[in-house]
C-alpha cells in the first residue's frame, strides 16, 4: 500500500524552513495576546469619554473581547500540542490586519494608534510568508487604510489629511513588506545552505564512524587521565574481549588493561620511547600500541592505535610456508620416489629369516622416520592448499554435541581405546560463524593431542570440552583441557611456531596448522595459563555479527 504524497508547503514540520515559521509564529501569537489583553484592559480606562472619542462603542467593544479570545483559543490549542500548517498563518495573519482596521473603523479612525499595530502584523506576515502572500498583505492594509479614511471623510466629514495619511501608511506597508522579504529570503538561503552543509557534516561523520568501526586496527581515544572516550569495535575485541558499538558513552569509564596503561604511563614520561608488545588477558593475542596527541598545544586528548602482532606474524610464517610449500610441492614427487623405496625396501627385509633383534630395531626406525617424513610432506601441501573458510552461522552447544558423539564413535572403533570426552555447556552461549570443517578439523587435533598426552602422563585417556561465554554473552569461548603433564613455561612462547614439538614422532605442525585454522575463521586460538592440572587450549569465536 502507497501513501500518496503530502505537500511540504502545508504540513509542519515538514521541513527546516517551516519548522523556523513554526517557532516564529509561536512567538508572534504570544505577542497577539499580550496585545489583546492590553486593549481588554484598556476599556477600563477612563470609561466615560468613550462615547465621545468612539464612533461605534459597542462593536469596538465587542470587537477587543473577541480578539482576545480567538489569540487566548490559538494560544491554548498550541500549547497542547497542535502545529499550525502554513494556511493556519496566513489566515491568522489576514485575521490580524482586517480585524485591526474593523477597530480603527469603530473607534476614531486611522489616527488612532492602532493603525501601527497593522505595520506589526504586514511585518510578521512578510516574515512568516517571505513570498506574493507578503505582498498581498500589504496591498490589502493599504487598501483598507485608506477604504477608513475615505469613509470617514464621507460620511462623518473628516478633514481629507487622513487619506494623506492612510496613503503614508501604505507606503509603510510596502516598504516593509519589500524590505523584510529580501531580507527573510536571504535568511532563508543562509539557513538551507547552513542546513544542507550540516547534513553533509553528519553523513561524513557517520561515514567516518562507518570507516572506524570496521577497521581491524584498534583505535582509542583517551582523556590525559586515561580514561577512555572512544573505541572502535577491533579495540573492543582486542582489548576486552567484546564488540560494543560505536557510541561516545558507550566505553566511558571503563578501566584500561594493566599493560596498556602501563605503557601509556611510560610514554607520558617520555614519547620517543616505544612501548613493548603485551597481551592484554593470557588468551588475548600480542598486542603493539603507538600512542599520539590529537591536540599538540593542550594534549587533552590521546590517540592510541592498536595493532594485532599475530597478523604481522602470521603474515611472516605464511610467507615462510608458501616458499616451503612451494618448495615441497616441486620436489615431493623427488623425495617420495626414493622414501617410497627406502619403505619397501625396509618391508622385504622384514620377510627375511636371518635378521636379529638389532636388525628389526632398525628396520622400525626406518618405518617410523619414513612416516614422518611423510607426514611432514603432506602437512605442508595441505598448508599451500588450503581452501578459503565457508563461515556460516551455528548453533555452538548442538554443534559440540554432533562432535561429541562422533568423534567417540570413531574412537570406540579401535578395541584398545577407553576415550573419555567430557563435555560441559553453560546455559547460555552465543551463536558463532565459522567454517565447521575447518573448527572440527582443529577439534579433532587438539583432542588427539590431549588423549595422547594424558594417557602418557596419567594412563587415563581422557579430555574435557568446556563451552562458555564471554563479553558479556556476546562471544562464545571453547576450552579443551587434558591432565597431561601440561606445557613448561620455557616452551608456552613456542607452541603455536612451525615445525616446533616436544614429542619425537610429531611433525610440529599440528597447532601450527590449528592456529592458521582458526584465524582464518576470524576466531583466536590460544594456550590458557592457570593453576588447574594439565594443558587448556581455547578457541575464542568471533561476534556473531561479524562477517567473515
């Protein structure tokens, strides 16, 4: 269904413009009322000499009381609530120069002071209506000025100077009209170009605040107390763990992160001194900040950048992995020639009968190094392979129930394996946008990782999945934690690095490859540091909203 369309020029407020004319007659009734009540009163004054001074008493009379009470109607029906169209003050103003010249005419003619008021009213309405309507006002006091004298003259014998002076009285009305209207227009003008640059003001403040929230750099805008006046959506999330949206108040008040403020503290002392990457929480990415001023004569006010460390790393082993995937690819057909060999080889041997115990120590080691290198071919082709996420919206807790019952099925297939995976959900947990292949893919490392690492350590096979939420229920959090012997604190920095392991038959590559994974996905993998038995991994999820 349409709505068919109003017209600007009747309906208030339906622009700037006649929002202003709204306003202005506002403050033109009140001035109608005041002057109503004045000439109510004045028919108390001296009360006796009006039958001498006074052509028609009673229609005078009459005429004042009904003047105050159409402004008092006017004023009431505006005060509670009702917005006078553009017709409403063009007959209001028509109302005011006709009924004025109906009291001139009653009373003692166009020498009566009244015939001032009339100069007030052709005024406002050249004002109110900066157009022919002006004009058109003008012409009818002035024909109504001297329409009065002339009658006066006529029929009660006035001396012909009041025609003298309604035709002076014109000349007023005209000069008004056209002195006002040249200068209304031009307020007019002034006033929509001052309108149509504060729109253009505001759209590119609100594209600007576009530009900045969806900025993967982190920016801030803090007091010289520190306090924070500003943040963009990336600093949210790199700083606390949340995605606000972008409001003046929304961060106000809310406490820097231990490091960031020690920095900021160390730069204040001295500028040129650059501030040491930190993390802000023990799974929140390594963080670099620059600080500069906004205002360099006061300094009131401190720009901060915030830049994520682990894209810059990233980037240096992507490129690192994409020579030595290429590299690999180009002589993988070279290297498993001969390891193919090396491996048969090694089999034909086992059939012999004449080989010792030393002997088939040795063939074990061929096949196990074989494997490895292998593995490690492979691992790295699937790195320069590696397909882009096709992120899509979940539902996290039935997801990790699906996993859950599958990935224990696919463990229960080999006789010897007594896997635990305990699975633990808070109440309420926020939906998440990944590529579920890709997330499963990680999963299924990390919990092979945490079976073997707890049955060395424990004899138990057993891992726990913990789902929960942080920023206040906005992002949702996985923790997967084994009671294996746990990460030293010598080797947490390393963990996530290429080609890095603490096991002899591993390729180092497998939370390498997690951790690649998960950024891809917009999510963050990260070691958790804390008191509890064995090692926690923690896959934190990008915000719902956000888009991949």
């Amino acid at each position: 269904m349409t709505t068919p369309a109003t017209n600007t020029r009747d309906n208030w407020p339906s622009s700037p413009v006649m929002t202003q004319r709204g306003k202005l007659f506002r403050i033109y009734n009140h001035y109608r009322v005041v002057i109503s009540l004045v000439l109510v009163a004045l028919l108390f004054v001296d009360p006796v000499n009006f039958d001498i001074q006074f052509r028609m008493l009673d229609i005078y009379q009459a005429g004042v009381v009904s003047y105050f009470a159409l402004n008092g109607f006017m004023a009431l029906i505006m005060l509670a609530g009702f917005h006078p169209q553009q017709r409403h003050i063009t007959l209001s103003v028509l109302l005011d120069i006709l009924i004025m010249h109906a009291l001139l005419l009653a009373s003692t003619g166009i020498t009566n002071g009244l015939a001032n008021l009339v100069i007030v009213s052709v005024a406002a309405g050249n004002i109110l209506t900066p157009s022919r309507m002006g004009t058109f006002y003008a012409a009818l006091a002035a024909i109504c000025s001297l329409g009065i004298s002339g009658w006066a003259v006529l029929a009660f014998g006035e001396s012909a100077d009041d025609i003298v002076r309604a035709g002076s009285l014109g000349i007023l009305y005209f000069a008004a009209a056209f002195i006002l209207q040249n200068i209304s227009k031009r307020m007019l003008r002034s006033e929509e170009l001052a309108s149509s640059r504060a729109r253009s003001i505001a759209e590119l403040e609100q594209i600007n605040r576009q530009i900045i929230q969806r900025m993967r750099t982190g920016i801030l805008v803090l007091d010289r107390y520190g306090q924070i006046r500003l943040a963009n959506a990336a600093a949210e999330e790199l700083l606390f763990g949340a995605v606000a949206g972008y409001s003046d108040n929304a961060n106000r008040g809310r406490i820097l992160p231990q490091p960031l403020r020690l920095g900021l503290e160390a730069w204040l002392k001295d500028p040129l001194r650059k501030v040491e990457p930190f993390q802000a929480s023990s799974t929140s990415p390594l963080l670099q900040v620059n600080f500069t001023q906004l205002d360099q004569d006061r300094g009131d006010h401190i720009l901060v950048f915030v830049e994520d460390m682990s894209k810059v790393t990233q980037q240096a082993q992507q490129m690192k992995l994409a020579s030595l995937g290429r590299l690999t690819a180009g002589i993988a057909h070279e290297i498993r020639n001969p390891l193919g060999a090396i491996s048969h080889a090694a089999q034909l041997m086992e059939e012999s009968t004449h080989l010792d115990t030393s002997d088939r120590q040795m063939l074990d080691i061929i096949h196990r190094h074989s494997r490895r290198v292998n593995g490690i071919i492979e691992n790295v082709l699937d790195l320069s392979r590696r397909r882009a996420a096709n992120s899509e919206l979940i539902n996290v807790g039935e997801w990790l129930e699906q996993f859950r019952r599958e990935y224990v099925q696919t463990q229960s297939q080999n006789p010897q394996s007594d896997a635990e995976i305990e699975l633990e959900l808070d109440n309420t947990l926020a939906a998440a946008r990944f590529d579920k292949s890709q997330i499963e893919q990680v999963l299924i490392n990390l919990c092979d990782n945490g079976l073997r690492y707890s049955e060395q350590h424990s004899g138990r096979r057993y891992v726990h999945l913990h789902a929960g939420a942080i920023a206040g229920g906005a992002r949702t959090y996985l923790d997967v934690r084994d009671i294996g012997p746990g990460i030293s604190a010598d080797n947490r920095a390393s963990v996530f690095e290429p080609f890095f392991t603490t096991d002899k038959r591993g390729t180092g590559l497998g939370l390498y490859l997690a951790r690649e994974l998960c950024e891809a996905n917009q999510a963050h993998l990260s070691l958790v540091e804390d008191d509890k038995p064995g090692c926690c991994f923690r896959i934190t999820f990008a915000h719902p909203g956000r888009m991949i």
